[in-house]
C-alpha cells in the first residue's frame, strides 16, 4: 500500500477549524486473503482502512509544553468524519469493503468511493506553540 500525500496542504495555524487537505490511497495489492480466523487461513470477507496518530503523549495534533492535542478527524468527503484517537488499540475506521468469495487479489479499486480521506484538526481552543503527530493510516483483512 502507498499513501498519495498530493493533496495534503498543512495550512497556517490559527484559531479554527482547519482543513489539512486529502491523504489518499496512491496503491494497494494483496494477493493474500486467506489470512482470516483462528488459524489464520480463513478467506477474509472485509478489507477495512484506518486511521490513527502516534508518537506523542496524549491524542491529537500535540502540544508537549501545555499538554493538549487539537482534535484531529478524518473522513470521506461523502461521510461524517471519525476523530482520530492516539495508538493501535482503538483505530478510527475510515472505509470497509466487502470481498467477494471469488476475489483472489484485492486492490484499492475495491474501496468505493475511491479511498481519499478530507483531515481536519480543530485549532480553535488551541494555545500558541508547536503541535506535532504521526498519522497512520493502515490497511487491514476481516472476517
């Protein structure tokens, strides 16, 4: 998998709501479906993309010196967004696919619409400083 980051426009921070622009899926290829279940050899029946951030203390577009992260959320343009939480443990959902049991290779053609999440991280609360996080956006199989 790639992400197309394009169309991903940090934009000058002030107080509001601010529109960081599109992370996309560029590719994804996985001739390997069959990783599903118990023993691991089921045939998967969802692919499923997800979001969360990493690297600092707290959830958010982090600031370390008065401890607060900006809310960040991410969504399809057709959807409500999710918020974006800190770590692996609880990953926002952004898409879910259904594949079929004749699928042998799934790809981001899959995913409908085309995978292109809008991130949005909410500044308007947000004291002077620098704000920083890691973004992860992760492909995953299903049952």
């Amino acid at each position: 998998m790639t992400i197309d980051t394009s169309n991903w426009n940090p934009p000058s921070i002030r107080n509001a709501v601010l529109d960081f622009g599109y992370l996309t899926i560029g590719s994804l290829f996985d001739n390997n479906l069959n990783v599903c279940g118990t023993g691991g050899n089921t045939k998967c029946k969802n692919a499923v993309i997800q979001i969360y951030t990493t690297g600092p203390a707290g959830s958010g577009m982090w600031n370390s010196i008065d401890s607060y992260g900006a809310p960040i959320t991410a969504g399809l343009d057709s959807s409500t967004p999710s918020a974006v939480s800190l770590g692996s443990t609880s990953p926002a959902t952004l898409e879910t696919a259904a594949i079929a049991s004749s699928t042998h290779v799934f790809s981001q053609s899959g995913f409908s619409p085309t995978p292109k999440y809008d991130v949005k991280v909410d500044f308007s609360s947000a004291g002077a400083g620098s704000y920083s996080t890691t973004i992860v956006l992760q492909y995953g199989l299903t049952l």
